[in-house]
C-alpha cells in the first residue's frame, strides 16, 4: 500500500491511496486541475484512478469532486446525509454509491470502514483502509478524540491524523470569536499536543509512518507540531530508522511524501 496526502488544509484537502491496481482519494477539496497536477507530481495520471471516497461535505474537502468523478467516470462513495448536505456540488457526479457509517464496504482491493469523527457537519467520517497486509488511518477534522478513533484507528500500519492549531497562536489571531470557540469546540479541530497524545496511544512496533494535517496557516507553525510531537514521544524519527514511527507533515501547497507500507519500511 502507498499513500501521499496532496494537499491539507483549510483551502482545500485530498490524499492519494494505492494498493494493487486500485487508486483512490479520500476527497478532492481542490479543483480538478490542481489535482491533476499534484498527482502528476508523484508520477499518477488522474485517469487510472478507480474511485473518490468522501469524509465530509465541507467544500474544502469536496470542491474537485464533480469534476474528476465526471471527466474520469469515476465512482464517488460518500453517505447519504454528506451527499444532500454537499448540495449541487455533489449533485452532478458520474456515478454515486452510498455507504453506511459504521460499516465496511468493499472497493476493488480494498477494505474501508468508515467511522464517526466530531466535526460539525451532517455526517462526518474517517476511514480505516486495509488490503489485507497493511491498513491506513485517516482522521482529520475532528473535535476531540474518542474510544471508537482510538478503536478504529489500533493496528494501523500508516496513520494520517489532524493537528490543526496551537491554543495559543488561536486565542491570538486573527479569527472572530465565533470561529475561534468552533475550531476549539468538540465539533472543532485537534490542537498539536491532544494531537500527539493521540497519535502516542496509536503507537505499536508495526506502525510504520505518521503523517500529521491539517495544519492551520493563520493559527499554528511546524516548529510547535514538532514541539508537541517531541514533547509527547521523544523517541519519534523524523526519518526511517528512528526508535519511533517516522512522523511527516502535510502540506497545503504541495503534495507530500508518497509513502510505502511495504512490509519493513519505514
């Protein structure tokens, strides 16, 4: 299995999943064109992907969606209440096929759960995603973190987790007060230290690479996710080798890391 997260962030999200011959994104929040390019970068063209799966309507994460499922006729799962929520946008797709939150659907060479996450939208999900050797964990947009995260996401060989805002730089900024009691409401997003602790009670010797999204431009900074990842788990790498999984960051601007779960990499 390899992942790469495209793009993260409030102006627009989409991740890239691989294994076997099929080729997923779990959502397209940037335009179809900007998509294309990113894949591109990481050496895939848009049309040999297999499917769009869709967390939220949320138009950063739904944006590109309409666009790619119809110039590629590609399939688009989502739930029935993200797709009356998502409006006209995710009225004009190629081909939709809904999903039950809570339980596993089959897609081509894999197995996706998707599972509740808080996040004030109709019905907000993540995704465990398996092929039967490796599963990746995906939980963005959330409030708080709960047993049935901690659940869903044990055991996960890749894990892309949010870590939104430092508390601080939030108070601080420039957001109205409004904006500012719902990103750090429980229907919100993950500030960097619940983040990390999250992440440190994920942790398990196959657990091979973590990459942390999400990261607000206007309320947080890598050097604090890094403070908050070093406080949490000192042991954490950077790079392969480390005496903890590998930890990276998503990107708004540019794709990321195309990562591989193959068995003992890092």
């Amino acid at each position: 299995m390899r992942f790469c997260v495209l793009a993260s962030g409030s102006k627009g999200n989409s991740t890239f999943v691989e294994s076997g011959a099929t080729r997923i994104l779990i959502d397209a929040g940037l335009s179809g064109k900007e998509i294309e390019r990113r894949l591109a970068a990481i050496g895939v063209a848009a049309d040999s992907l297999s499917a769009i799966i869709v967390t939220h309507e949320h138009h950063d994460h739904i944006a590109g969606v309409g666009v790619l499922s119809r110039r590629y006729r590609l399939p688009v799962y989502l739930n029935q209440a993200t797709m009356r929520a998502g409006g006209e946008t995710l009225r004009q797709l190629a081909a939709s096929t809904p999903f039950v939150t809570g339980a596993t659907f089959p897609l081509q060479d894999l197995s996706i759960h998707p599972f509740v996450v808080s996040h004030d939208a109709a019905d907000p999900v993540g995704f465990r995603i398996a092929d039967g050797r490796h599963a990746l964990g995906y939980c963005t947009d959330t409030g708080k973190v709960s047993q049935l995260m901690r659940h869903r996401l044990a055991g996960c060989h890749g894990l892309i987790i949010e870590s939104n805002h430092d508390p601080v730089m939030l108070q601080a900024g420039p957001y109205p007060e409004h904006l500012k009691q719902r990103v750090r409401s429980n229907i919100g997003h993950l500030p960097n230290r619940q983040a990390a602790d999250f992440v440190d009670t994920l942790r398990h010797p196959a657990l091979h690479h973590v990459v942390l999204a999400h990261i607000s431009e206007t309320n947080n900074h890598p050097d604090l996710v890094w403070k908050a990842v070093r406080e949490a788990m000192p042991d954490a790498a950077r790079e392969p080798g480390g005496g903890g999984p590998v930890i990276s960051l998503a990107w708004q601007d540019r794709a990321g890391e195309l990562v591989s779960l193959a068995d003992g990499a890092g």
